[in-house]
C-alpha cells in the first residue's frame, strides 16, 4: 500500500477520535457533529470548480462517509477500525 494511504487512513481515525472527545466532553453532540459531515459533504457536491469525475467524487466523499459512520458507532457504544469502516462505506456506496 501506498505510504500516504496509510498517513491518510491515521489521520482519518485521528479525527475520528477528536470527535468522540468533543462528544465525549460535551462540546458537542452527535447530532452536531453528524451536521458537520453533512455540511461537509455538501461542500464536496457543489464544487463545480473542480469538475470532479463520479470516481473523484467518490474518493473526496470518502473520509467525510467514514467519518459519519464513526459518530455513528461512537453514540451506539461501538468503536470499529479503520478497514471495517472502509468496507461499510464501500458498501454503502
């Protein structure tokens, strides 16, 4: 595998687990930060500047997906890695 998969795939879970602090803590709730990702995800959607093909969209689309299940997981209670997450969005989408 590609090195910089892999730094993506740690900074990815890092991120997951800022999350889960921000939950955690009470700064924020799930519903909040799940609003996030869907503030994200639209950002991703409507950029026409980049005239991104379905396979790219696809690929930006990812983290902010895997993310989104990972505040999932985290308010039922579960916690999953990274490939198992990976695999819920592949078959998601």
């Amino acid at each position: 595998m590609n090195t910089a998969n892999l730094q993506l795939e740690g900074m990815v879970m890092a991120l997951a687990s800022l999350c889960e602090a921000l939950v955690d803590k009470g700064l924020l709730n799930h519903k909040e930060v799940g609003a996030a990702f869907e503030r994200a995800m639209q950002a991703v959607e409507q950029d026409d500047a980049h005239k991104l093909s379905e396979a790219n969209l696809a690929a930006a689309a990812f983290p902010i997906r895997l993310l989104s299940l990972a505040n999932q997981a985290h308010e039922r209670g579960k916690k999953f890695t990274f490939s198992d997450y990976a695999a819920i969005v592949g078959k998601l989408t």
